[in-house]
C-alpha cells in the first residue's frame, strides 16, 4: 500500500484500502455496506485499493456453483485478483472493468507461437489456447478470460490489455482499440484490419508474380471502368454531395469532393498513361557488376510492400492510387472520410473487379471498419509506408504519430509567385490568375504574390488588385506592403499561411535574392515560381529555391502527376528522402540485390584463390 500510496500523492490523488472477506459478498447487510462504501470513497475522489483480508480469513473459495443472495446468480471462485475483481465489478454494477496483464490481448494461440494474432474481440464461443500463467501478477491468462466472460455475464463490459501500454486506460475510456474487448453480440464486423493487411502482402506477391502486360491489363480495366459505370460513380457521389452540404462542409472540402463527367474521363486518361508506361516498372535493373568470374551483381526494382494512403474528400484519388499500386506492386490499403463515403465504395468496387481479372482481387482494400487513425498508425508489422492525402492538419497530425512507419507527404502547400523588375504584365497576369483561381483547394495553388517594390509605382501593381478582385479573390497584404500602403488590402494574419480558397497575400520585396529568402522563411517548399523575361534572373532563382517544384513563367498549378507525365500522382512530397515532389510509380519503388554465382565463398578472396573484379556491366 505504501507504493501505492507514493504513485498517487504524485498526482494529488488520494487512496483507500478495502479489506473484503468472504460473508462480505454473502450477508446481504455488509454487501451493501461494501457497496456504499466504495460509492462513497469514489464521490470524495479517493481511489480504493481492494484486497482480500487473509489476516482474518482465509483466501476466499466461493464454488462455482453457490448462488449469491440477493442476485440469483452463480458465484466465482476467487482464487486471484482477476476473479476477485469480476465478482466487485458485478457487485457495484461498474460499467467497465479492465484487467491489466503483461501481453496487449487475448491472441488465438500463445503469443510467441507462429501465427499467433492478437483479438480484438472475444466472445465466449471462441476456441483458444491459452498459457498457464502470467509472468505478472497472481492468474494467468486463463484465468483472466474465466473472469471476464463471468464478468460479462453479468453485464460488465471488460478489456484485458497490456498494463505497460503508456495512457492505456485514458485510451480505453476515449474509445480506442486497445486489448481485447469481451463482448456477447455476434462481431459481424467487415474483415479486420490486419487481415486485410496480411491480404495486401499476399496480394502484392500476386502482383509480382504477374506478368507486366497482366498488370497493365488490370490498370486498362479500371480505366474503362470509370467511364462506363460513370453514372453509378456520379449518383453514388451525390449522395456525399447532399449529405455533406447539409453538415456544413468547408467550401473547400466540398471542392474536392465533387467529382463530374469530366473529372472522370481526366481520370480514365491519366490510368491510361499509368497502364502504358508500367511495364518496366518492376524488376527493372538498375545496375549490374560483374565481381568476379561468373559472380554477378544486379539491383532490381521491388515494390516496397504494404502502402495505407489516408485520405479526406477526394474521392478521386482511390482510382489514382489504386492504379499506381497496381503498376508498382504493392499492396494497398485505403483509408477514406465518412463525407466520401458512397463514392469510395462504388469505386472501390471497380478496382475489386479490375483486380478480380488477374486474381489479385485482394491486394487493395477499402478500410471500412471504424478504426481511428492512430490504431492503423500502430500497425507497424503490417504497413511499410503511410501517404496522407488531405488538409495540412490531417498530415501534420498523421506525420506527428506516427512514430515507426514512414509517413510521404506534405503537410502545407504554401506555394509563392515571384513577379520579378523584368516580368511580363501580361504573362504574370495570366499566370497568377491561373495559379490562384484554377482550382484554389489545391495544394499546389499560389497562396502569396511576391512583387518587386519597382512594380508598386508603375501599372502592373494596380491591374494585379483589380484582376485578383474581378476573380472574386479577396486579397490580404503583407507587413511591408501594408507600411507603404495609406489605404489598402486587410493586413494577413500569417505569411506562413495556406488560404486553400480564393484568397491570397500579396507581399513587396526588394529583389529576387529577398524574394527566395522570403520563401525559405515563410513557405513550406512545395512549388514556387518566378515570372521574369531575364535568363539570367530565373535560372538563379531556379538554383537558389529549395523546394520540391520551381517554375519560370509557368502557373504552379503545373505541380501534378497527371501534368508531369506521370499517369497520376500518390501525393505530392516535400520531404528531402525516398521520393521529392509529384510522386509517381518511381516513388512506391524500392530495390533489392540479386547476386549470382557459381560456388564462391568470402573466404576464396581472402585467401587470394579468386580475384575481385567489379567491372560495370551493360543493364541490356
């Protein structure tokens, strides 16, 4: 009790030993006096610390079989704290109780078994072998599963979980999947999460094993698919449509999740071209070396395995990743909003049926269960590679928890036009108004106007405001404009800023050497552009801005697969490892090395028996 104690005083919490015996759970007077106090220490904030009084009585043996007066039902054996914590949970009518082990849940099979698989839930029709006794504690895990299905019984809901698990039972009391939770109603639950990973491993494998025709075939089908279902796909997308009006969904969001007639048909080209130019996607060799005498090295492209993409609104980024990972290989596993919700199933089905023509039908799936985004960030063993695709929230999120799966993405497309002293007025007109007003819900749209402090005394200042506020775009000024300016645009609450609407900042600068600082300060090295009729000009700015994309005299809107030539895009990445920018097939590409001999051992070379050659070798 004293380190009981000690834990809890470090929170300002106050606790109480309760020493039951065993006429305390018989005599109906002292049930409820055991029942009032509890009550009572739990309204003055004091946690209770319940045990069984063995200075006075003997372990407690209630038989199975004896009925507990006052309930008309059955009793337990306490021979341990999970059966005694069972019986308490019953007494006091507790909505939950959890019982802490030192495993994370009830598996099918002991734990360090091959093929052990953690449940998520259990019901008391489950078959399951269990050891004999916890490396913790007084009961095993056995005795565990006995007291809380009795527990259950009664109408406590219980979770066994890991008690090393950091937060565990804030995380339980959230709603979290943690543990096992024991329940009595039929789990008819779409397909686990993990199983649809373990079907997308197998399902990649497939993929491999598949020649790049069958591939491209299966791509073909998807495309074909988009526009003969296309009034399927529409009615399905009207009804998210109707639903997230009525929510109240951002502007913006509603933006992205409108699909129409021609979105679809973009849509159907861009897999196409993904289809078309698949065919050395994978297996291609990269390099080849001949070490020695019929000793040859090759490193081919693989598939990195196991990709969960996130995403929020855009329905039409399920058929863009799902023919990506077609013609990489890879398994897939999609994670859509609720607002797009029909749409994703209805496309969704047709990926299933392009795949069922190969016999690949499982290696993309749609996660359909309610698991929260952090439970799928956990799932480590399963998923090699995480790519968000949604609001700069959802990715700073997913990027901040997770915690061992890589995560591809860009978090903010804060994407600046530079209107350098040599720029053409109508050329940056054109091309601002394009990259601001094209589609403002895309990252790649401008979001800040850098304009050269030469440019606020002539014409092109004036007819920049007056065709940004024709477009219907409301404008915000930066400090430095704001402080030459007597009467002008509302100052910008941020420079670091993503508008995503038709909105914008516009901001002066001294040079092109203060606009590429200003980018390295405020932007987030998505895409910026310069406009300027001066080679000499662009090609430093083209050289001195770190970001992913950097343009001259073209709108950012060019920050797309699609546009790249790509096929399509799995996102847009602004990290500076693996993949950098619009991210194509060559991104969900790893390598691995084949070498072939015929008997050579490391200790020949050492030996001097065979000689080192590593001469380069012809890929063809």
């Amino acid at each position: 009790m004293s380190m009981y104690d000690a834990m809890f005083s470090q929170y300002n919490v106050k606790i109480a030993q309760v020493l039951v015996t065993k006429p305390d759970f018989y005599n109906e007077e002292t049930r409820k006096n055991l029942f009032c106090t509890l009550s009572e220490l739990i309204s003055l904030n004091i946690v209770p610390i319940v045990n069984t009084n063995d200075a006075v009585s003997p372990p407690m043996y209630i038989h199975d079989d004896t009925v507990v007066p006052g309930t008309g039902k059955k009793g337990i054996g306490i021979k341990d704290n999970d059966s005694l914590s069972a019986l308490l949970a019953a007494e006091i009518q507790s909505d939950l109780l959890i019982m802490m082990s030192d495993v994370d849940g009830i598996y099918n099979k002991p734990p360090w078994e091959d093929g052990a698989r953690m449940m998520h839930t259990y019901t008391s029709k489950e078959q399951v072998q269990f050891g004999q006794k916890s490396k913790v504690g007084t009961g095993g895990m056995d005795s565990k599963v006995n007291a809380a299905t009795w527990a259950m019984a009664r109408g406590v809901s219980v979770v066994i979980c890991n008690g090393m698990q950091e937060k565990a039972i804030k995380t339980i009391i959230s709603g979290r999947k943690v543990g096992t939770f024991f329940t009595d109603c039929a789990v008819s639950s779409p397909t686990s999460v993990d199983v649809l990973a373990e079907n997308a491993r197998l399902g990649s494998r497939s993929l491999q094993q598949l020649t790049p025709a069958e591939r491209a075939t299966a791509i073909h089908s998807l495309a074909d698919l988009l526009v003969s279902k296309q009034d399927e796909i529409l009615e399905a997308n009207n009804k998210d449509l109707e639903e997230a009006t009525k929510s109240g969904l951002a502007k913006p969001l509603l933006s992205r999740l409108s699909l129409s007639p021609s979105k679809l048909k973009t849509l159907s080209v861009g897999l196409k071209q993904i289809a078309d130019s698949s065919y050395e996607n994978v297996g291609r060799v990269l390099r080849k070396t001949k070490l020695a005498e019929n000793l040859v090295l090759r490193q081919v492209t693989v598939p990195i395995g196991v990709l969960l993409v996130i995403f929020e609104s855009r329905p039409d980024s399920l058929p863009q990743v799902a023919a990506l990972a077609m013609a990489s290989a890879n398994g897939l596993l999609l994670k859509g909003g609720k607002e797009a919700a029909h749409s994703n199933k209805a496309l969704m089905d047709l990926v299933k049926e392009s795949l069922k023509g190969v016999g690949a039908d499982d290696a993309i799936s749609l996660v359909s269960t309610r698991e929260e985004i952090s439970d799928l960030l956990a799932m480590e063993k399963h998923i090699d590679l995480i790519i968000p695709r949604g609001s700069s929230d959802l990715v700073r999120n997913i990027q901040k928890q997770s915690q061992h799966i890589p995560v591809l993405g860009h978090a903010e497309g804060i994407c600046h036009v530079y209107l350098d002293k040599d720029a053409d007025p109508q050329k940056a007109l054109k091309i601002v108004r394009d990259a601001k007003c094209d589609y403002p819900a895309a990252c790649n749209a401008m979001e800040t106007v850098l304009i050269h402090e030469d440019h606020l005394s002539g014409n092109l200042f004036n007819d920049l405001c007056n065709m940004l506020k024709k477009e219907g775009v409301k404008i915000h000024a930066g400090p430095r404009l704001s402080s030459q300016l007597t009467f002008g645009p509302p100052p910008a609450r941020s420079m670091k800023f993503e508008y995503g609407a038709l909105e914008c900042c516009i901001e002066v600068v001294r040079d092109m050497e203060d606009a590429v600082d200003h980018i390295h300060k405020f932007g987030s090295s998505h895409t910026d552009v310069i406009i300027t009729e001066n080679d000499g000009t662009a090609k430093r700015f083209l050289n001195a801005v770190d970001s992913a994309c950097v343009f001259h005299n073209v709108s950012s809107r060019f920050a797309d697969g699609f546009r790249f030539g790509l096929g399509a895009e799995v996102g847009i990445s602004t990290a500076r490892i693996h993949a950098r920018g619009p991210v194509g097939v060559e991104g969900l590409l790893t390598t691995k090395w084949i070498l072939e001999g015929t008997d050579h051992t490391a200790a020949e070379f050492n030996e001097g028996k065979r000689n080192w050659l590593h001469e380069k070798m012809p890929i063809n």
